[in-house]
C-alpha cells in the first residue's frame, strides 16, 4: 500500500495539517497520521455548503460561537465536517477561532474540488482557514468523501467515545450524509428553523407515528435517535444539548455509570464473602484432622513447655518431634480463635448481604436501562396530547423517556442507600472492561435505540445463552462434588472395617464441608431454576418468532416481547431469592444447635475446633465472568461471582426497579446477616463442619427492603455480570 502523503498549509492565521490517503489507506492509518491531541468525544457536523441566507447567519453564528464551540472545549471532543470555508463549516471554524482555538477541527473533502495554499489543484471550493486537520480523498463530486468521514467516525470512537451528530440546514449530500448515521447509530441534533433537510427532518419527527413517502426520510425518522433544536432557542440550550450527548451526562449515560459502580461493588462484596466462608469451612476442617493427628500420635505426651520450647529453638534445634507437638499444640489452640474472629467479621461486615443487595440494584437498573433502549412499556414516546374538543385545554404530554429512566434509576438508587449498603463507601468503577461493562462482546454499544430484532439479539439471545453454559457448569460442578461426598464416604466406611475409627471424624468433616458448599452455594437448585429460565426464554423467542410481520411491527407486540422476556428473568431472580432464604433458614437452625453444643462442651487442652462455618447463601454462584446478560453479555462475566454476579451477566431481574424505587420507606434496620460460624473444640470427638448463615434475616431482610421482585438479575457467581 502506498504511503499516506502528508502535506503543511500554510493559512494566513494558522498552520494546518493536510493528510492525502491513498484509496485503500484504512481509516485507522490515516487517524494514526493525524497525530490528533488527546480527546473525549467527536462532534460530527452534517449541514450546506451552500450560501446562508442572510436573515440566518445572526442567530447561526450565535449558536456556532457561544453554543457548539464552547460545548466541543468543555467535553474536549473533535470536530469532523466536510472542511470547506462555506456554509454551517465555515460558521463552526469561525466559532472555534473564536473560543482560541481550543477544539481541533477535521474536515474531509474531495481533492479534486478544494483548493488552498500551495496546492496543485485548483478546485471550486477554498479549505477554511481555521480548520487544524485535512483529509482529502480521491473523488470528484461532492459526497465522495462520505464513505471516508463515517470510516474515521468509526475509528475515532472504538474506545466507547461519546460522539454526536449536529445536522443544520443542507441538501441532497446532508441528507444521504444524516441516513449513513442513523444507520451508524450515531443521534443526531437537528436544528429546526436552519433550512433544507434539517427542517424536513424536524416536520417529519413531529409527525410520528406516521411516516413520509419518502424512504430515505422514513427511515432515518423510523430508526434516527433524534432530538431538535429550535434555531430561535436559547444558545445556552444548545450548549447543553450538546454537553448531554457528549459529556457522560445524559440520563442513559448516568444509568449506565450506576449500574457499573453497583455490579463493580457487587462483584467486590461477592469474592469476600465467598473467600470467608471458604476459610471458615476450611479451617473446620484442618482443625479436625490435625486434632485427629495429635490424639493417634499422643502429641500431647510429647510437647514441651513454654520454657523449654523457646530454649529449644533458640539453641537451633528446630527441627525436632518435640519442637512439632508443640507448635501443633499452640495451632490447635488459635484455630477456634481465628474461626471465632472470621465468624464475628462476617457477621459484623455482612458482605454477603451487600453483595446481594448491590447486584438486585445493578440488574434493576440494568432491566430499566433495556427497557428504555426498547422504549417499551412506560418508555414509549409521547408524540403529542391527545385530539381535544375545540375550546377544551390540550391534554399535557406525558413524560419523556429520559424523565422516566431518570425517576426510576432515583428511585432505585435511593431505596438501595436505605439498606445496609450505605454502610460502605461504593468503590468507583475503574472502566477497565469498557464502558458500558458487558456489551462489546456483541457488538452492543450500549446506547443506541434497539429494534425488536436487536433486542432479541442482544438481551434475549443472549440470557439464552448465559444460561445454557450456566447450567452445564453447575451441572459438573454438583456432580464433582457428589461424586466427592460419595467416595468419601465410601472411604469412613473402610476405615471402620479396617479398625481405623479415629479417621472417620476427618472425613465426616470433609464429606459435611462439602455438603454445606453445596447447601449455601445452592448449586442444585440454580441448576433447575436456569433450565427453568432457559425453556421459558426458547419459547418467548418461538413465540416471537412465529408472529406474522405485520404483528412483529406492532408496538403492542413489542411491548410483550419486552415484557415477557424481562418477567421470565425477574421470575428466576425471585425463585433464586426464595431459595436462598430457605436454605439459610436451615443453616441457621444447625448454627443454633452447633452453639448450644459448644455451650455444652468443655475444652480440652488439644481439642479440635468444629467450625460451624457461616457460609452465608449465596446467590446462584457470582462467577462473574462476562456473561453479559443481553443486558449483559453472556460472555461477560470475568469477576466471578458464584451468583451470576458478574461479566456473566446473569439474567434473573427482580421487580427490585419497581419496589427498589417505590417511595416507601425501606426498614433500614433490616440487615441482612452474613454468614456466621462458630468454632469449637473436642478431643476425641471428630470435628464436622456445619454451616450456618445469619444472612438468612438478613437475606429475608433484604428481599423486603429491597423488594427484590425486581432485581433483574441475581448474577451467578463468576455467571453474573452484569451486565
């Protein structure tokens, strides 16, 4: 491929960079060769070339100098337009020199039509002067350069850069140049009183439901995210509109960021909780077989006293049995110490109930967030009140879907910070996996309006598959550790026949470790509940599948397939949530009789703690991995959580965006309890491993504070993402 030419104009006012690409450059060569400064977002202008007319040019240069320049300096985003000094581009380098130059300006133009100092063409159209960067193609009509600015667009934002389309006044090129974008799902401000197409564009969205005769029109109305500007506005509205697209602080912007801070938190509270009650198991367990270790070799009979040992290490004798006995002794002796801090912090500390409650607000959002992008249900747009007699007052238009997204993300929030989860500091969200979290990996970008076949591919498809890989895993996982439970159990029996009793406490507590794993992990019953999920979700898509074109155009079929999809998940999340709460019930029950046995029981100098380990229940396990659910990819889930709590993105949503966001006040005293675990000692006597979760008030806590009805998704472990 031949290189790229690169080329210094020398303007009276500025230098400027002129790149010459050969046809077959990539766009990602030639935003290499522009060494563009350090940006945020891109601005892309769409408008004429042609003359102004002069009634115009006061309000438009207001609104170019005081409004789309000062918005493109504050948000640090580029300008990309067709370059020439003429018409709307003109106007926008003007603004941008007034400001003092602080955004860069791209324009892209057809060689063979533009000339400028030094150049060894002398087309029709001069480049404007106040313009940084050049891009000038083969092509000898203007709209040849089209194809190479949505190419740049694309490269430009790769990194989920925020970009916007402005589209003022135009003709036939603006008007193929404003289809190209709908198609590239990029919105569009469509300044209504500029002339041209932007007015045409601005009647026919006024129009909706119906649609223009004409199908460029009718699609770019039909599928464009658009949003108008009055020309006779206020400029400061301008600026803000454009500040919302680009400057992270729309409304869907703001959702997402939500929902990345809870799932990022979640996910955070989610591995502590598992890591805790995993040592608690686990140290029950090497408790009892090290207990069982000193009895058959009457350590006891051989350690040292504290006197002796430390003259015996200090003389360097380490390596001797007495000098082992003896530190197993004093092992012995911190084990239920340690078992007995680990219990009282997840008690204190509660993660695994912040864990909860943060993913039921995450995937609440997140079920409010694909709602809107559908704009179903509550989310349909108002197009104007409704037919009124003459002389009656006009029906008030109804919220928009930004104010709906908005008051249920509040709501959301605000009952989430009534629980125990205010009690924590939310980590930000670093933005490491991208941003939005979990929807590159189908090409989602997390913010453009999506068609019901989009919807389908993207959050239906997708849960499907979340939970088809779900439950081949944890069908593996329940059959690993059954088969575990089996042979261990097959191995106490030998023990007995070979008259090797004293061992089977060690695999009894083995074979009960593994069993409240099972128990507090709820692998079993997710199992169920995702094929459950699975069939459900096949046969909405079937259901779908199955409508007649014209019924699929239908906002009323829509609006079914939105909802049945999103019920199907909330109906799991709830399954899950009943689930859990029984099984810690029970837990709890068998932590009660463990601690009255403790009470019971009196130590012995070398006796075996018997770690009733806390193991708070937990979600259908967080595995975080990327499995966005459609909302978040299924192939997300990267944090795992053993409860689809992360890039897994699990599907289940509670109703929590409903009752999370109901203004009733949630009983903040309600807190979910962590796990809790209590460590005893027994000589003799084996210790067993019981698990026991204080989480289950503050599970049953949880689902009424948060009314988890809601909570779209319950991320599975490493499963949930999130997404």
């Amino acid at each position: 491929m031949p290189p790229i030419t690169t080329e210094t104009i020398n303007f009276p006012n500025r230098v400027a960079t002129a790149l010459l690409p050969p046809p077959d450059a990539t766009a990602s060569d030639i935003v290499h060769a522009l060494k563009l400064p350090e940006y945020k977002a891109v601005l892309l202008l769409l408008g004429g070339a042609d003359s102004i007319d002069d009634k115009l040019k006061p309000r438009l240069s207001q609104l170019f100098g005081r409004g789309i320049a000062r918005a493109a300096a504050t948000v640090e985003a580029i300008i990309i337009d067709g370059g020439t000094k003429s018409g709307v581009m003109e106007l926008m380098g003007q603004g941008v020199a007034d400001r003092g130059f602080k955004s860069s300006i791209v324009g892209v133009a057809p060689l063979a039509l533009v000339n400028y100092p030094g150049s060894k063409v002398s087309g029709e159209a001069a480049l404007d002067p106040n313009h940084s960067h050049f891009v000038l193609v083969e092509g000898n009509t203007w709209g040849s350069e089209t194809g190479v600015i949505f190419k740049l667009l694309k490269a430009l934002t790769t990194e989920k850069t925020p970009v916007v389309g402005l589209l003022v006044g135009g003709g036939e090129t603006t008007r193929n140049e404003a289809l190209r974008a709908v198609r590239e799902n990029v919105p569009l401000v469509v300044v209504e009183g500029s002339g041209g197409v932007a007015d045409e564009i601005a009647s026919a969205w006024k129009a909706r439901p119906n649609l223009p005769d004409d199908p460029t029109m009718a699609e770019i109305i039909a599928d464009g995210s658009i949003q108008l500007h009055q020309l006779s506005g206020s400029v400061k509205g301008a600026e803000r509109l454009i500040v919302r697209n680009l400057g992270g602080d729309n409304v869907l912007g703001q959702a997402w960021g939500y929902f990345a801070e809870y799932d990022a938190n979640a996910i955070v509270q989610q591995k502590r909780f598992e890591g805790m009650q995993k040592a608690i198991i686990g140290l029950g367990v090497l408790a009892t077989g090290l207990a069982i270790v000193n009895e058959v070799w009457k350590g006891n009979n051989q350690r040292l006293g504290v006197k002796a040992l430390w003259a015996t290490i200090s003389s360097g004798s380490i390596l001797t049995a007495p000098v082992g006995w003896s530190l197993l002794h004093y092992i012995l002796l911190l084990l239920p110490i340690t078992l007995t801090v680990l219990i009282t912090a997840a008690n204190r500390f509660k993660q695994g109930n912040k864990w909860l409650l943060l993913r039921a607000g995450a995937e609440a959002i997140k079920r409010e967030i694909y709602r809107y992008r559908t704009r179903a249900g509550d989310y349909k747009e108002v197009f104007g009140p409704a037919p009124v007699e003459p002389g009656a007052t006009p029906a008030p238009l109804g919220p928009t879907p930004d104010q709906v997204l908005a008051q249920r993300v509040e709501d959301i929030t605000r009952r989430a910070m009534r629980t125990e989860v205010n009690s924590s500091s939310l980590l930000p969200y670093d933005g490491r996996r991208g941003f939005p979290p979990y929807v590159s990996e189908n090409g989602d970008d997390g913010f453009s309006v999506l068609s019901p076949d989009r919807y389908v591919q993207v959050r239906l498809a997708d849960q499907l598959k979340f939970y088809k890989n779900r439950a081949v895993k944890h069908e593996k996982k329940l059959k690993a550790i059954q088969w575990a439970i089996f042979i261990i159990g097959g191995l106490g029996t030998l023990l007995a026949a070979v008259n090797q009793q004293v061992w089977i406490a060690l695999t009894t507590a083995v074979a009960a470790a593994l069993t409240t794993y099972l128990s507090y992990q709820q692998t079993e019953s997710t199992l169920t509940k995702y094929n459950q999920a699975f069939t459900d979700l096949e046969n909405v898509k079937l259901w779908w599948s199955a409508l007649p074109a014209d019924e699929q155009a239908k906002q009323e079929s829509v609006d079914a397939l939105v909802d049945h999809t999103e019920k199907v998940l909330q109906s799991e999340l709830d399954g899950w949530v009943q689930q859990m709460q029984n099984a810690l019930a029970e837990l709890r029950k068998g932590q009660a009789q463990a601690t009255e046995r403790e009470n019971g029981a009196g130590g012995s100098d070398a006796s075996a703690p018997t770690a009733t380990s806390g193991a708070t229940g937990a979600g259908p396990e967080d595995d975080q991995t990327a499995a966005v659910a459609p909302e978040e990819t299924p192939e997300s889930a990267e944090a795992g959580a053993e409860e689809p709590a992360t890039e897994d993105v699990t599907p289940g949503e509670s109703d929590l965006g409903d009752n999370l966001g109901s203004d009733e006040t949630a009983d903040a005293s309600t807190e979910p309890g962590s796990g809790s675990e209590t460590a005893e000692a027994g000589a003799d006597s084996g210790a067993t491993t019981e698990v026991s979760d204080e989480k289950t008030d503050a599970a049953d806590d949880s689902s009424a504070e948060l009314d988890t009805s809601e909570a779209e998704s319950t991320t599975e472990g490493e499963d949930w993402n999130s997404g």
